[in-house]
C-alpha cells in the first residue's frame, strides 16, 4: 500500500507508471514522458489491471501508445493498493499477475469544514509538476475536487543532444457525496483530463490523451449482524487519442510515410459492479457480486493530410468487446498474518 501524498522518490510521480515502477517487482517500459507499461513480474497488459476508485480506464492506441497508466494522475489519488498475484477474483477477470487499486478517500466529515492539499515541483529541462486537492463540506455532504498539470521541454542527454521528448498534460476531478451516516456513502463523480508527448521511440507522436470519466457509486456498511457490506458502482469512460508526424515533429518523407499522416482511434468502455459482504462469524466473511465491461473501439486514418484530412473521415467501428461475470468469495482469518482465500468466477466474453 502507498500513501500518493507522502514522499516516495525524490520527486512526485506525474503518471500512473512513475509511481509503481518505486513498488519492488513491478519495472516499466517507458513511452515518453507521460506514460509507461507497467510491468510485475514479468506480466502486464490484460494480465495485470489498473483501477481507478475501481474503474477500469483502457486506452485507444493498438499499439499501447497510451496505456491505462496515461490518464492516471497520482496527486488525484490518497491510496494505491497492490495486489500480486491471482490471490482475488473480486476485481475482474484475468489479472493473473495483479490488481492495482488506485483509491480516494471518503470518510465522513465529523463536522463542518475544509482541507486543501497542494503542491510544486520545478525542475531541469523546464519542467514543472503542480497539483492540488480540496475537500469540504458538513457531516451529511462533501464536495471534492483535485487538478493537476505537468509539462516539460525535450531533455538533452549525456553529450548534449536534445531528445525528442517533450509534453504536456493536466487533470481536473470533481465529485459530490452525501453521507447521512458514518455507514452510508452516495457519490456522483466525473473527470477531465488531456495531454499530448512527442515520442523519441515512435514515427509518431500522441497529439490526443484526451479522457472523459463519470461514475455513481452506492456503499452501505454494517447493514445487519449478517450483512456487513453492500456496493454497487457504474461508469462510463471515454478515450480520445490522436497520433501523427507532423505536429510535434518536423515531417520527413519515408518510403513508409510519404505524406503527412494521422491516426485517431477513441474507445468508450461502460461498466459496473454490484456485491454483498456477509458475515458468518467473526473471522469469515463471504462476497457474493457481479461485474461487466462493454466496450467500442472506433478509428479513422489517413496517410495523406493535406489532401484527406483526418478531421473529414467518419469513424469506423473496428472493435467490440463485452464481458459478464459473476462472483465468489470466502475470506478466513486464521491467525496475526494468516488467511485463506479461495474464490470463483464465471465469465462470458464476447468480442467482434
């Protein structure tokens, strides 16, 4: 478990990547300055899933241009929770070498008032990191809201050479809860963020990390001496990514790239989860839920910008996926650091 607000390395983590490659097993493999490919041991991709308040957050590009760890923003977080290995089947399917749960406190204000959190990081090559986070409000409704921004110039390496690696990005989350007890949360939630990066790795760069969010989650606690936890969740996601060659870049004919060109896949993912914690004895508990994904995967190309213009394409459904799970788990506590967890799922997938 890692507290985003304390200090974890010499300087704040500005994406998602940043931050897990400081959690031992984890390594990255780094695409430009605003994001990378996480990695535990050895796994990654569908294998390994991140969640944001336990929300799934994909990207658009087919070639993990923009893995989940672009559009995650640390400083908007309070928690990151690392989950290794297969040990759950409470977070979505597959994910045999891990759950990341990226999460944001929501404790019940014990009285009327507000905390502000914030901070800013100047460094070489121009660059600077700047976030703050607010919440406020009375014991039976809170507002919260948190933004970020992190830029940086082309880095110059050893001999002094600039290396194609500039960019720029920024995020603002908002969400309003209310709270009539210490048990009971309802919370509405939406988020905004965009960025572009030149990539030194790549024939092109990410002009578009443009990602909307909206989510409504429900949590009951301490219902009856059976029934100690009911949550339910659904949101909808929605990834706008952009990569061309001449934006950010001088454009140089190939024989593979003759004319300017461009390419602008978007993915919008709806989901949601439901589950009951119920009580046996006091060190047993069972869970009982249902979870599902439905995705569509749009692009549209060119490889003649001046002549057919990106922006004039329709876009084209090229992907759908949809997935439908149901769920089961027992959780014993045997001793001070001792548990067992055995758990089921039954999945339906469908993709086109």
């Amino acid at each position: 478990t890692i507290a985003t607000k304390a200090t974890t390395q010499p300087i704040p983590a500005q994406d998602g990547a940043d931050l897990l490659k400081t959690v031992p097993g984890f390594s990255v493999g780094r695409k430009g300055g605003v994001d990378g490919e996480a990695v535990l041991r050895g796994q990654a991709g569908s294998r390994l899933d991140l969640l944001l308040d336990g929300e799934s957050a994909l990207g658009g590009c087919p070639h993990r241009m923009d893995p989940p760890t672009a559009y995650i923003f640390p400083a908007a977080f309070d928690q990151v929770t690392v989950l290794k290995g297969p040990q759950t089947v409470l977070y979505g399917p597959g994910n045999s070498a891990g759950v990341v749960l990226f999460e944001r406190h929501r404790p019940r204000l014990a009285k009327s008032g507000a905390m502000l959190d914030g901070s800013f990081t100047r460094a070489s090559f121009s660059r600077s990191d700047a976030a703050a986070s607010v919440r406020a409000g009375v014991p039976d409704f809170y507002v919260q809201a948190a933004a970020s921004r992190s830029d940086s110039g082309d880095y110059h390496d050893g001999d002094g050479r600039s290396v194609h690696s500039r960019y720029e990005r920024s995020s603002t989350q908002a969400s309003a809860g209310w709270t009539p007890d210490t048990n009971t949360l309802l919370e509405l939630s939406g988020t905004i963020s965009e960025g572009e990066a030149a990539y030194g790795y790549s024939m092109m760069d990410a002009i578009k990390l443009d990602r909307k969010n909206a989510g409504l989650r429900f949590k009951k606690d301490a219902i009856s001496p059976l029934v100690a936890k009911v949550e339910a969740q659904v949101y909808y996601n929605y990834v706008d990514h952009l990569m061309d060659n001449y934006s950010l870049r001088s454009f140089t004919p190939t024989m593979m790239r003759s004319a300017p060109s461009a390419s602008n896949p978007n993915y919008r993912l709806i989901g949601g989860r439901g589950l009951t914690e119920l009580a046996f004895a006091d060190a047993t508990t069972v869970t009982l839920g249902v979870d599902f994904q439905e995705g569509r995967h749009r692009s549209r190309s060119t490889n003649n910008q001046p002549v057919t213009p990106y922006e004039s394409l329709r876009r084209a459904v090229d992907a759908t996926i949809a997935e439908h799970g149901i769920f089961g788990e027992l959780a014993r506590t045997l001793a001070v650091g001792r548990q067992l967890i055995a758990g089921l799922r039954l999945d339906r997938w469908r993709a086109k």
